[in-house]
C-alpha cells in the first residue's frame, strides 16, 4: 500500500515551522519512496475542503528554502472542530487515502488531533508536531519556535536598556504570551547584570496589581534613575481574569473559535502608560506592544530552532509508523532530543513557568530561570558597557 | 598645543552611533599622538556641567567593543540651548581647553553647532557628524544608522505579509518618522513582488486622510484577501497637523524642548485600528507600533551601516583640521563617502522623501524608491513562496 501522508499547520506561525514542515516531507520520502505527501491549506479547513498542496515532487533545494521561510507557508487556522466538523475531517484524510495526519501546532491542534485519533480507529496514524512561541507544552522541554522568539525579545530588551540609559526614564516592552510567561522572561536572557534591564518582569502565572508594579517602577528608578519592564500580555489580574478582560468592555473584546480573548491589542499598554503618569508623572514613560514582530521575524531565525524543528518534523513520520502519539522535545543528558509521548499528555495542557522561575515576589526572573534561558537562548553579542 | 576633542551624541540613539564615537577616538589619537579626548555625558548638557569621560586612555580593543554596542554610550540629551545655555557650554569647552568640539546627532545637533561656531570665533573647530534612523539630512544620500533601523523594518514586514498569509486580515505596522517617510518606506525594501506585503504605505509627505486609507485597504483586500499597511507615526492630516496632535487632546500631548510632539504612544495605533473596525468590519485587523524597536536594536546591525558610520567619525577630525562643518555622506561615482559641507546647509532643514519615491496616489513606492533601497537595504534572504 502506497504510503500518504497529510500535513497540516495550526495556530499562530513561528519562524521555524516549515521546518518541520519540511523535515516530515523529506523523511516521508525517504523512509517509504513513492510516498504521497499532501500538505493542507489552512489546517483541518484544508482537509475538509479537500483544499491540498502536492508536496510529493519538491526537490530537496525547494524543501530547504522552504525549510528557511518564516511562518505557515501552508496557512493556518484558528477553527476548533468540534464532532461534525471532526466528521468532515476524516471523511476529507479517507478520501485523500491518507495513511497518516501529521499537524503541527499548540495544544489545542493536539486537542484536535486527540479527538480526530478517538473518532478514527486505527486506520491512520495521527501524530502532534510541536510549535509555539509562547512555550507552553507540558511533556517538553522547550518547544520549536521558541527560541527564535526569545532571540528576538532577548534583542529588543538589550536595545531598549542602552537606550533607556542615553535617555533616561521608564520603558515598557509587552510580549505575547497569553497563560506562560517564557517569552517574556527572555528579556532577561542577555541581561549582562542587575544594574542593566529589564529590572522588572510580570508575568500571567502571578497576579498583577497596578499599585504593586508602581511602587515597584519607583523603587528602580530611584536607585537606577531609569526602569525597563517586560510585561506579557497575558498578566492576570487579583480576580483570575486577564488585566486587558477588565480593561476592554466586553462589547469590544474578542475572542477566537477557542474562547481565547484576543489579547495583543493596545489596550493593555495605553493602560500601563496611563497608571504609570498617574503614579510617576514627572518620570518619561514610553509602552511598546511588541504584538507580531517577535514570533516569525526573518531576521531572528535561531540555527538551533530550525535544526530542532526540522528534526522534530523528521521525528513525526517516525512517529507514524510507531501509530502515533504527540512529539515531545526532551532534554536528556545535555541534549535535546524528540521523543513520542500520548496524545492525551498534552493535548489540552498548558504548562506554565515553574514556580522557581520567579523570585518571591514575582518581578523578577531567578537564579533557575537564568541557568535555562542561558542554556537554550545564550548571548550572541559582547557589548561595551556604556558610561552611563 | 596639544590637541583636545570633545566629542558628544545628541537626540535619539541608533546601532551604530558608537561606531562614529569611536571612529572619531581612533583617528583622533592616530593624526595627533597624544591628544586628549573627552566625551561629554548626555550631549551638551556633560559640558555644561563638566561631565566628562576620558577617552583618551581606552585601548583598541575597548573602542571596537564600544563601536559594536548600540545606542549612545555616551548618553544623549534633547537639550536645545538657547543664547545662554549656550555661553555655558562655551565655557565648559575652553575650560577643558577644547580645540575641537565634534557633536554627532541629527539636524538639531547640527544648528546647535551651528550656533556655537557662530558665537565661539575661530579659536574651536565645531564639527557636526551625522546620525538619525530618519535620514532626513540633507546634503546626505543616507546618514548613519538608517540602515540597520531599515533592516529591521524591511524584515519584519517579511515576517508580517507571510504571517498574515497564514491567518488572513488586515496589519498595520507604524514606524518612526516625524517629518520624512524614509524609514516607513523601507517596508517595502525586501518586497518580493506586488502581491506580497506592504500593499500601502503611508508618509508624512503625503496629507493623509482616514477615508481614503479605508477605500485603499478594503480595495486591497478585496484583491489579495488581506492587507499589509506601513505607516509613519507622523502621518499629517489635511490640514498640515500631524494626525497625532488632531487625535490626543492637546493638554495631553507631550513636546520636547526642541517643540515636536510626542508621536511614538499608541494613540495613532488605536484610532487606526477603531477606523478599520468602523470601516471594515469583518476583517480581522491588527496594529502594532514599532515604537523603540527599530532604532538601536542589537540583533539587526548592518555591517556597511557600521562601517560608514565608522568612517563619518574619523572623518570628523579631518573636518576639524579643516576649521569644521557638517559631515555629510554623499554618493558619488557608484560608492558612498563622507564630505565636508557647511553647518548651514544641513542645521534645521529636513530632507523629505523626493516626490517621485512615491507613486501619484501617494500610497506607495515607485521604481525609484524601490531602486534606492535595494542599493542602501539589499535583501538578505532567499524566501520560499507560500502556498497561500
């Protein structure tokens, strides 16, 4: 029987998922020659409306480049199928006579592939590739795309602090980070020492309070005569909810197929700017919403991330042919490898920054969260120390 | 006699402003064995105060180190002296014996050079060397630090058209520039083809009209089924007011001692974001401000950009032997060098985008636009086409 495999993407892109892409293409046709390998526009959408890419000719050269393009080159989507769409879906593999859906995506695309896998039986093999910025699979170690990401926002936060020294005053930089806050601890990760920025980190996984993170900005700028916060989009506020829910009225808030209220607005910064001329009005203060640039800039494409998305793809097909299962990167005796995990372990699951990641009072990245960022986003420049 | 310079940066930082500071430093102490250097803390103001680093002592290596680090190692200052500020800073150069005064900074530097030349009498060289994101000199073909600012323009559209490829809609990013659209017009500088983002693009030269940006947009997306917009935060509306100074009410606004208006909040973000959701309503549409990111980011660093930056700096000691003046880089016969052009020429004025970088509606850039930035902003990577 003639092998098919069915590639989809999900979710918000990263800079390295074609290299998954293709890393599952290149071993597909490796391991069983003369395979089909369909890849679907816009996710499960693509499947169910038979809307398919032959990816079974592309020479290696067009996989490479591909390979080295930021973002889905397959498109996304946000669709959540529930029962019938699911339907539609395995009526669209079987009439494709796929042997194997590999998705790559977040938790919610292995949600789906979960419950894609359960409706099935064992005809086809569905396997979860792993992708996203905002790091946040449980079962791995860190996932493709983040690291590519945290160059970006390690970048960022090195500029904006020398600049913040040639012209004092407050600065804060929002990331994208919805329940985790990893991508916003990788501000610090090319902090050179306390004294430099960001002095300040708030995260979704402790409460935000507006009168705590003033007086906190206060105690840094009078000691430092200047302040830098990295702040995720995602802070959470006393209530449980997140700060841009109860800052948007809710006519105005929107939310996606999962129920995730759109967060990478302004809104949550032109509060930030306003609590801070509230509370320091005679201090410069400037908010940026970092919003898209971080998670598929060509210009910060990590050669560990794509090597390590490339290989998880190649991984997928193996994972086929093992029945399926989600791919996992582990970190295992000092190197990061894709091992194949249930479905069910991440489908679903958020994992959230260890509690040891933050100091005690949660504004600030600890000695633990260092040593990781350090292992997986370590500096790629030395700088001079400014003589301000 | 020997030999002092005083060397110091003024207005807004970029990557490569050390490069001039340390390019000044190198060959200075080469032409003149023994001279000193200082550099004055936060512009003017170190001179005024006798605030002072001493230069003259640093070794190779260090000044490599230094020119390699982003944003104004010196510390900069928006500081614009008037006659008696500027008696202080007169005073502060001959006590420190100054026989030379070399100010890098934009075209507020340059008439603050201006006015000490005018008041100081022959005894001190003032020496303006050149540096802005905006590229807005005159005199110049491009000024130090455009280029790495323009990298990260260029780049990140690329990443934004193939992102908004993925999951469809409408984006718009908003750049830096007061006065000139240079930078916002470097959008399109890594541009593939015409169906690739940025569709519009949106400068200060152009009176800009919410109404026709919303006919332009829904046309595009009606073409293409999505729509990358570029846009200068300091779009000016029909009535020659930035759009900025019409939107946030005026006991709000913030200006600097040079006059200008805040422009780099989220206020424009927003209201451009309000209009597409009234205009268009069931298009998805996202707006990030750039904000800080572009100007001294470390992880986009032009090699030429350093380099000539490098250059305008020693050759502001030769434009001090020659009794001072503007360093302006000019293009001539296929290659890029810095000349010596008169204060006057270059304090105070604005260069704008010529007319014809723009096609007639204003929206986009022509053929000559294009031409000029792939001669100053050349691509960098080789892309995939999407399958979307």
């Amino acid at each position: 029987m003639t092998e098919t495999f069915v590639i989809a993407q999900g979710g918000g892109p990263t800079a390295v998922i074609n290299q998954t892409l293709a890393g599952a293409v290149i071993e597909a046709r490796q391991r069983y020659p003369g395979a089909r390998v369909l890849g679907a526009r816009h996710g499960v959408r693509g499947i169910r409306d038979g809307n398919f890419v032959d990816l079974s000719g592309l020479t290696e050269q067009e996989l490479r480049l591909l390979a080295a393009t930021p973002s889905a080159a397959l498109g996304s989507t946000r669709d959540k199928p529930d029962a019938a769409y699911c339907e539609t879906i395995l009526k669209g593999l079987r009439q494709a006579a796929a042997t194997a859906f590999i998705y790559i995506g977040g938790n919610d695309t292995a949600g789906t592939q979960q419950i894609l896998a359960d409706a099935a039986g064992s005809d086809i093999a569905f396997v979860h590739a792993p992708k996203t910025i905002d790091n946040d699979l449980v079962e791995n170690d860190h996932t493709p795309g983040f690291i590519s990401a945290a160059d970006f926002i390690a970048g960022a936060f090195v500029g904006v602090d020398l600049d913040f020294r040639a012209l004092p005053g407050i600065y804060v930089g929002i990331v994208m980070g919805r329940h985790a806050g990893f991508l916003t601890t990788a501000a610090a990760a090319w902090q050179p020492d306390e004294e430099s920025g960001p002095h300040l980190v708030y995260v979704p996984e402790r409460a935000f309070s507006a009168a705590h993170f003033i007086e906190d900005v206060r105690a840094v700028v009078s000691r430092y005569g200047r302040c830098i916060v990295a702040m995720s989009e995602g802070v959470t506020a006393q209530d449980g909810r997140s700060v841009v829910e109860n800052l948007v009225p809710s006519d105005r808030l929107e939310r996606d197929a999962h129920g995730n209220v759109r967060l990478s607005g302004g809104d949550l910064g032109m509060a930030i700017e306003q609590a801070l001329k509230d509370g320091l009005p005679k201090v410069r203060a400037r908010v940026d919403t970092f919003g898209y640039l971080p998670r598929g800039n060509v210009n910060t494409i990590s050669p560990t991330d794509a090597r390590e998305a490339f290989e998880a793809g190649a991984f997928a097909v193996e994972a086929a042919a093992r029945g399926g299962g989600s791919v996992a990167l582990q970190y295992v005796g000092g190197a990061t490898s894709p091992r194949l995990v249930p479905l069910a372990s991440v489908a679903g699951k958020t994992r959230h920054l260890p509690d040891n990641f933050l100091v005690p009072e949660g504004n600030r990245i600890s000695a633990e969260c260092r040593a990781y960022l350090q292992r997986l986003v370590p500096k790629r420049f030395e700088l001079a120390k400014p003589f301000v």
